[in-house]
C-alpha cells in the first residue's frame, strides 16, 4: 500500500513528549524496500516478514551515534533458518544504509511457509534458535545480545529485548505489506523531566493510545498526521528525519576474496565444472562472474586449465 505522503519515505522521525520522559520515533521504508526485494524471489510471507525486520532494525539503529553497522538476525533449524536486517551508520553518507537477506530450508515449501507465519507465527518459522542484536562499531568492541524466540511476533521479542537487557520500559508497533514497512517505537526514560508517578501515568496512556493504530494508518499515513491524531493532546514534538537507503556492500574485490579463500584447486575444479564460476550476491542478487583467464589472474600466471 502506498504511503499517502511521499516525503515521509525512507526517513525515520523522533519525537518527544512534553514534560515526559517519554520518547519515541517512527518510520517508513519504501523504495529502499523495494530495491532490496527486487531481485529476490521470497515467498509473499518473508517479504512482509523482511519489511518488519528492516522497519525494527531501522528503530534500533538511532542507537548509533558512532560509524558502525547494527544487525538484527534470527537463526534456527525451521523452515526459514536465518533472516537478517542490517543497518551501516557512517559519516561518509547522510543517509543510513540499509540491506537483508533470508533463507530458506532446501525442504521448504513456499505455501507452507506463508502458512506458517500466518498461523504459527515466527518461533515455528525459524525453528529452535535465537534472535540476536549485533553492534559492530568501525572502532571499538562488537556487542551482541541476544532474544530467545519465545513469542510470536518480532515485536514482541524486541520488547522482551528492551525489558531483560536495556531495563527500559519499550513498547513497538511494526507493519509490512512486503512493499512499504512501518515502524512505531515509545520508550520511557529514565526520570528527568517528571516525577515517577506522572511519568507512570503518562506512559500507560499513551500506550493504550498507540494500541489504537490500525496495520492500514500504520501503512498508510504520513508521520505527522499519524501522530498528530494518535497524541493530539499529548504535547508531541517531533523533530528532523534521518534517511535510509539500500546499499549493498557487495564487489568484485569481495567475491575475488572469497574465490581466492576456496583455494585454487577447488577453483579450478568449479570451473572445469561449469565452465565459468558465478558468484550471487545473497543481499542483492548481482552476479559475479569468473572465467579462466579471470582465475588465472587471481591465482597467478601459472596455473594452466
């Protein structure tokens, strides 16, 4: 479903609650979702299933205030073993930059799938695993927590994220049509700007207030406009948006690096195989490709074929 306001595609807002210790942000991904699925033939089911995992993983990233990248992944022996959303903060680019992939079990059958996660919801899809969130900054440690896979929706599991290892009271919204992908986020704060029980009440209402939003206004509604009518008397200030594009961090020189860590007998024997060696790109679906003199190039004139 398109989104009736175009300038709110690909860009995340935050916003604050007066006299609160109430944040929250909310965003839209469209085109960006699009290029990442383009070439992709998932079943409808992991589309929409990848739309939640990008809008959720373009939430967290406001976390970054450092050049890194966030990945938010689900691995497990189900139907649908991994699905993964990553997003790269980096100071050479104005807009963060988003890309995923999802795999499938060779077994896997694409209408059970959709049934699946339909019926069962997400544990059943990705099986007996875990759902991690890993910050990988450009300089520092890497961190990864980890969710288990105990209720039935992402968004649920985010949450039991936030309460077990942020201690900090979170609360998402998240919706996917395959096509466009809207994310809601609250979160409460550690006191600052209002006593404990003002801060409690306001929370509580303000939940019950966003409980009231349909997929469809999720879907469909400019940010403004969604918020304005959900908190209309609740002193929402919303700020600047940050934007998101799809990029692929994929190239020759990685597929060469990959080919050459194969080893050159096992090269040599893909290619007498097939002919010519083709390197997918599981995130963006372009093809690498490599012919005899292209591998003799990477090992060395020597090698003869």
């Amino acid at each position: 479903m398109p989104i009736d306001n175009m300038t709110d595609n690909d860009l995340l807002h935050k916003f604050i609650f007066d006299n609160t210790d109430i944040r929250g942000e909310i965003v839209t991904l469209n085109n960006s979702l699009d290029e990442m699925l383009i070439s992709q033939s998932y079943p409808a089911s992991v589309k929409q299933l990848l739309g939640e995992f990008m809008a959720a993983v373009a939430l967290l990233s406001s976390t970054l205030k450092f050049d890194g990248i966030l990945t938010l992944q689900a691995r497990g022996d189900g139907p649908l073993p991994l699905i993964m959303a990553e997003v790269s903060n980096s100071a050479a680019n104005s807009n963060k930059q988003l890309r995923c992939v999802a795999k499938l079990s060779t077994s896997s059958d694409r209408d059970d799938i959709n049934e699946l996660l339909l019926n069962s919801g997400l544990p059943n899809l990705i099986g007996k695993g875990i759902l991690s969130i890993i910050i990988d900054p450009t300089k520092g440690n890497r961190y990864q927590g980890i969710v288990p896979l105990e209720e039935p929706c992402l968004a649920d599991c985010l949450q039991h994220y936030f309460a077990q290892s942020e201690q900090l009271p979170t609360r998402l919204w998240l919706a996917s049509d395959g096509s466009t992908a809207t994310g809601l986020m609250l979160q409460q704060l550690p006191q600052q700007e209002a006593a404990a029980e003002i801060n409690q009440q306001a929370w509580g209402n303000r939940i019950q207030l966003a409980n009231t939003i349909t997929e469809n206004e999720l879907l469909s509604l400019p940010h403004e406009l969604l918020l304005t009518r959900l908190f209309h008397e609740e002193g929402v200030r919303i700020f600047e948006p940050v934007g998101f594009d799809f990029n692929c961090s994929c190239s020759k020189e990685r597929s060469s690096s990959a080919l050459k860590h194969l080893g050159q007998a096992d090269a040599d024997a893909l290619l007498e195989e097939q002919g010519t060696i083709i390197i997918n790109c599981e995130f963006c679906g372009f093809e690498y490709s490599y012919d005899a003199a292209d591998i003799d190039e990477l090992f060395g004139p020597d090698i003869t074929h």
